[in-house]
C-alpha cells in the first residue's frame, strides 16, 4: 500500500480476521484507521504509522482497531500528526512499550486495556500528558490519574496530588487494592472494570458510583459507601459475582438500571428512605435475595415488589419453580428485566386495565404459561425471550397493536398461543425457533401490515395464509420452517421460504410484484404453483433446488418482465411454463418462455428435454440469464437475421453446449458481459460459426480465436460445413430432439 498515495482512510474491519497477515506498509498520505481494521490479526506483530496519521477509532459495533492482535511493537515517529486515539484501540495487544507523541491530546483510557506495557513514553512537548513511565497524568499540575499500566501488581495508593479518576484508569490492571485519600473528589466511569480488588472504600467527597465502575469486578467482596453518596449509576457494580457486603447510604436518592444485576452473592440489602428512582433490572438475575424498603413508595409483597404506588412491578424476589405470581390490578407496567432468570410456574393478572410489559421482562426465566390481561397495550423487545419451559400464552384483549423484535425467540416449547386480532406488526425474530408452534391464528389477522426479518425461521408454523392488509414481509420471515402451504398476496423478500422443506402448496395471490433471491430455495416438497398477473420480476436463483417442481403455469396475459439467473437452477422436474389458450402476451417455445411475438427471449427450461435449441427467425433478444446453468443444452441456432442483442451471462455454465451458429452473415449484435461464461465446450476448435463483427466481440470476451476456425479435424468439430445452406426445415429435426 506504500504507494497509494491518495488513500487516506482504512474502513472499517479492512483486515478482520486476516489471520496470515504478517507485515504492511500503510499509505504515505493516511490520514484515518476505521474501527476493526486490523483485528484479530494474530500474526502481526508490528505496525509503523505514517506521519500523516491524525485518528485512530475507537470501539464501535464492528469491532476495535487492533484488538487482540499480535503486535509487538508499534512505530510512532517524534513529529507524527497522530491526535485522537478512541476506546479499546489496542485492547489485548502485545506490546510493551508506547510512544504518545507531542500532538496526541485525546486518549481514552481504555486504549491501552490489557496490554501488558512496562513502559510509557510521552514527548515533553505533549501539552496534556504526563507519565513517570508507568503511569499517564493529565491535568492541571497532573490532578487527574488517566491511567495505570496493567503490569501492575498489589497494592496501590493514589499520589496525594491527584483528585480525579478518569475513565478506565485502572481498567483491565491486575492490582488486588487500591488505596484512595480523602481529597479526591471525582471516580469516573470504568475505572476499576475487571480489577481483582476485594474491598473498596469511597473517598468522602465523591458524591456518586459512576456508571460501570465496578463491570466485571468478580473478586469484590466488600463495598464501604460514605453517607454524601446519592447516586449509583447504570451497571456501577454489573456482573460482581462476589459482593456480598454492602450498605447503601441514608442519602441515596437513585439507583441506576442493572446497578446489582448479575450479583449473585449479594443476599440483602436495604432501600433507604429517600430513594426516590430504581431502575429497570437494578438487581436482576439474583436468585435468593431479601430486599427492605424504608421507603413507603416501594412496596414489597410477598416477593413482589413495587413502586408509585404499586403501578410498577420491578423485582421479584422468589425461587420456586411451582410458584404462582399474581399482579396487582393497580400495576401498569412490568419493568424490563423483572423477572429474567427467575423460577416460577404461572403468571395471572388481577383485571389490569392497562399494562405494558418491559424489555426482557421474563427472559429466560422458567415460566410455562401466562394469561394476558384485556388492558395490555404494549410488549417491549425479548419479553419472553428463550422461555424455554414456556408452553401456553393467552391474550384476554384487543388492544396489543404489535408484537416485538424477539419477543418469543427460543421459546422452544411455546405451542399454544393465539394472537388478538389487534395484531398490526410482527417484529425481527418474533417466533424465531418457536419449534413447536404450529399455529398461532395469523389467518384471522385482517389489521396485520408487517412481518419481521426471520420472524417464523426455524419456527414449527405450519399454515399461513395472510389476509390481503399485509404488505412488507422481512427476509427470511419463514425460513427453514415447517410451512407446508402459503398463501401471500405482497412481494416476497429474500430467502423467505428457503429451505422449507415441508412447503407444498403455494398461492400467489395479486399483489405479488417482486419474488426475490434465495425466496424458495430447497423447498424440496414444492410441486407447483401459477404466476399471477401483478408478478414482474422474479429474482435469481428464487426456485433453485426444488427439485419436485414440475407445475408452473401463467395467469392469463400477465406482466412478467424478467426472470434472472438460477431462478430454476436444479429444478430438474420442471420442463415447461403453461399458458392459458387464451394468452395474449407470452409464448411457450421449444422450452422457452417468449412474448407474444417471439420478439425477446426471456427464460429457457434449465432442465427442459429440448437439446437443440433453434431461436424464432423473429427474435430480437436473449434476455440476461436466460439459458443460464442449462445442463443439458447442446447446440443453439440462431436462424433468423433480426438478432440483435444477447444480454448478460445469456448462456453463462451451459457446460454441454458445444455448437453456437448464426445463420445469416449480415447481423450485427451487441453483447452484455459474460456471455459465454463457464461454457467449457465451446474453447475448442470450430464451435462457433458467426460473421466477422460478432467473431470480434466474442474474441473480446475471451472465447479463443481457434473456436472460429472452419479447418479442423472432424473429430474435435461438430461444425456444420460452411459450403452447406441450411434453412429451419432442416433444422426441425433438432427441435424434437
């Protein structure tokens, strides 16, 4: 790449994954590396950045830069450019040692998160940083502790001088204590995330526990909060497997979403009075846990507990997998994660009149059935997601508008449910491997506009006839499910119906414009169906590996514009499309589909018997893909002199053709890409008889010039002889052939 010069920017994932990826030389003129670009690039031990570089990503969805990578030593030149360095650029790298240069004045503190680094080096220049070699200050007279190489081990006591923790400070390092003095007044988020401490205490000026600050501590034990904190933030101590000791200050007005979550050791604890917000899952997926409220607007009952004056369930405490749970007629809304991971049988509501079900409400709990209440107005996304032991939902109301993204995914046993005719949506992955959900009522669902991506993949739905409202079906909406019949008046996404194996019967409906790749691939089962008027295009390979397709017949004068490579592919039943007598617009010719006045050529019979193919005299155009894969397609004559365009990949992997003859010398084609493609027979001598102007372009195309010789051994020819006139009398012979 050392001579890309105009290339300033890596994109993102470039090199993902690129497991033999041993050196590279990067653009002279980089200006960026995207998020991911070299990740996972286990053999790369060492990287030098261009001058030029100013940014490096930080974390996104896609990935991390460099992230467990195999370098060793990064090269970073005294007067580089490089100013931003993002979140988790070089987690998990290497290295030892690193370079800041004097420009560099935006790090996270991640950036270097478990690296083994021994030392640190910053250019005096660098106007933000410090280090003493194992540690980076920034700061007015270094007041802020940035970060702590993760070599370091024991006990650490924070420099007097220092009165901030900035974010991932200590993230990632192996210290088993950490020692904060009374001056600090600040501990940001991260901080301590994956420290193997065992206690903490709080400075006495630090006012609240920033969010994830604790994430991933599994050895902390022991917490000591001072009475000036108010707030503990979204997951301050998620997935401490480990705490058990903890008081929360008679200050604490907030406790943040998922706080406790995942603190699987902590057995009590007591809600001070004057708290006044408990957020979603703040001590979710804890089994045996005794929780006092000093607060009258937190209400336990029984191991329910409530809020605003019990119109929020937010956490139940109960372990018995017989248990009952009853909600109080005044509770509206079921907060996210209430009941993730918990053991218990049954769910009854008290004649709620209105009432919404949060987030990952029940997800993998083990609860086996469930009576909706008649006010259910809204579920959010995973409420029930991989129940596993979930058999039977009933819907008591009307008012539930949609069913969401992933709301029954996994629910492996769910077989009994009936959706209220309310139902206008169903989310992404709504009943994805539901395996032995047959049926669900989805015929009687006259307001339903929109089914999800793979809502019904792997599912055990059998039949599914959708009323004439629907209009956006998701890809892969049915795929590898146990459909056996399909009614459907909308377009058809991608794979939608691939690999249903149990599909048989097929109605398309008008309104059915579009058919789309992959739609019915592997339907193995399917034996036919009838292209409707409003059908206009269907796309590549939408029919491939059907195998016991044999009836396709045409409504009459339809509207089908194009058929694309593969549609047919291995459908090796099928040997015809029927047409009505009374069609006015398409005709069936000697294995081909035409217009009316054999004018355009628009697909041929893959597995069709005719092997001598002779187009119409008529004929103007070879639609794109129209022979495409045709197996067992030996010869095509072109008789007439009107052709005048073959499109794309026409006859692209006809692996039997060996003879290609244009009868009339006078014609002048043009030709689309990839015609001839992957037609292995016709490279040999005297398989293409054609006039001079087509003989170039194909020659072009890369057929090789001896395909056009007229002097070749009888035996590596099937030419026919130049000196013979041949007229589509003679040819008919080849068409019953």
């Amino acid at each position: 790449m050392s001579s890309c010069t105009e290339l300033t920017f890596l994109n993102y994932a470039l090199f993902y994954q690129c497991k033999k990826l041993r050196s590279i030389i990067l653009p002279p003129n980089l200006n960026r590396i995207g998020s991911a670009c070299f990740q996972e690039t286990f053999s790369l031990t060492e990287i030098t950045f261009p001058d030029s570089l100013t940014s490096i990503d930080g974390w996104t969805t896609f990935g991390k830069v460099f992230y467990n990578s195999g370098l060793v030593r990064v090269n970073i030149n005294r007067n580089s450019n490089l100013a931003y360095i993002g979140g988790d650029v070089f987690a998990d790298c290497k290295f030892t040692s690193f370079f800041i240069p004097w420009k560099c004045t935006s790090i996270d503190g991640s950036t270097f998160s478990g690296c083994p680094l021994t030392e640190i080096i910053i250019d005096e220049r660098n106007p933000t940083f410090k280090t003493d070699g194992k540690i980076i200050y920034s700061g007015t007279n270094n007041n802020t502790l940035f970060f702590v190489v993760s070599t370091k081990t024991g006990s650490f006591t924070v420099p007097e001088y220092v009165t901030v923790i900035s974010y991932s400070a200590f993230r990632g390092s192996k210290l088993t204590e950490i020692n904060m003095h009374k001056k600090i007044t600040k501990i940001n988020s991260w901080s301590m995330c994956g420290c193997p401490i065992a206690s903490f205490t709080f400075p006495s000026l630090v006012t609240y526990v920033a969010d994830n600050m604790f994430y991933l501590c599994t050895s902390l034990v022991t917490v000591y909060l001072t009475e000036n904190i108010t707030s503990i933030q979204d997951g301050a101590f998620l997935y401490c497997y480990s705490l058990k000791n903890i008081v929360l200050p008679s200050k604490l007005r907030e406790i943040g979403k998922e706080a406790f979550s995942n603190c699987f050791s902590l057995t009590h604890i007591s809600l001070p009075e004057s708290l006044q917000t408990l957020g979603d899952g703040a001590f979710s997926s804890i089994d045996n846990i005794i929780i006092d409220s000093q607060n009258p607007n937190i209400v336990v009952d029984g191991f329910s507990m409530y809020t605003d004056k019990n119109q929020t369930l937010f956490i139940y405490l109960g372990s018995n997998q017989d248990s009952i749970v009853r909600i109080k007629s005044e509770c509206n809304y079921i907060a996210a994660q209430t009941f993730l991971m918990k053991k218990f049988k049954h769910v009854y509501f008290e004649n709620n009149d209105s009432m919404t079900i949060g987030a990952s409400a029940f997800a993998n709990s083990y609860i086996q059935s469930i009576e909706m209440p008649p006010g259910l107005k809204k579920i959010e996304g995973k409420a029930f997601a991989a129940c596993h032991n979930l058999e039977n939902v009933t819907f008591l109301g009307n008012q539930l508008k949609s069913i969401p993204d992933s709301c029954f995914i996994d629910a492996y046993n769910l077989k009994y449910i009936t959706l209220p005719k309310s139902i206008e949506s169903i989310g992404n992955y709504a009943f994805q491997s539901c395996t032995n959900l047959k049926n669900l009522g989805i015929a009687t669902l006259n307001s339903l506009t929109s089914i999800g991506i793979a809502a019904f993949m792997w599912s055990g739905i059998t039949s599914v006839r959708l009323s004439d409202s629907v209009s956006t079906i998701g890809s892969a909406a049915f795929n590898a499910s146990k459909i056996t019949d399909l009614s459907i008046c909308c377009n058809i996404s991608q794979m939608m119906c691939q690999y249903c194996t149990s599909l048989t019967t097929l109605e398309l409906r008008g309104g059915v414009c579009e058919i789309n790749i992959y739609a019915f691939k592997g339907c193995s089962s399917l034996t036919g169906f009838t292209i409707p008027q409003t059908l206009h295009f269907i796309k590549s390979f939408a029919f491939q590996d059907c195998d016991s397709l044999n009836d396709v017949s045409m409504a009459t004068n339809g509207n089908l514009q194009t058929i694309e490579g593969g549609c047919c592919s291995n459908c090796i039943s099928l040997k015809e499309i029927k047409l009505s007598q009374y069609e006015e617009n398409f005709s069936f010719y000697n294995g081909a589909l035409m217009n009316f006045n054999q004018t355009q050529l628009i697909v041929f019979i893959p597995y069709s018997d005719i092997k001598n193919f002779v187009v119409p005299t008529d004929t103007e155009v070879i639609g794109s893909n129209a022979f495409m894969g045709s197996p067992r397609l030996l010869r095509v004559f072109f008789s007439g002199n009107k052709i005048n365009r073959i499109n794309y990949q026409a006859f692209k992997n006809c692996r039997s053709l060996s003879l290609v003859f244009f009868s009339s010398s006078k014609i002048e084609v043009s030709f689309g890409s990839d015609v001839f493609s992957g037609c292995i027979n016709l490279r040999s001598c005297g398989t293409f008889s054609a006039p001079r102007a087509v003989k170039e372009t194909l020659i072009s195309q890369g057929i090789p010039s001896i395909a056009f010789n007229d002097d070749c051994d009888t035996s590596v020819t099937c030419k026919i002889r130049h000196e013979f006139k041949i007229s589509a009398t003679y040819l008919t012979p080849f068409i019953l052939m």
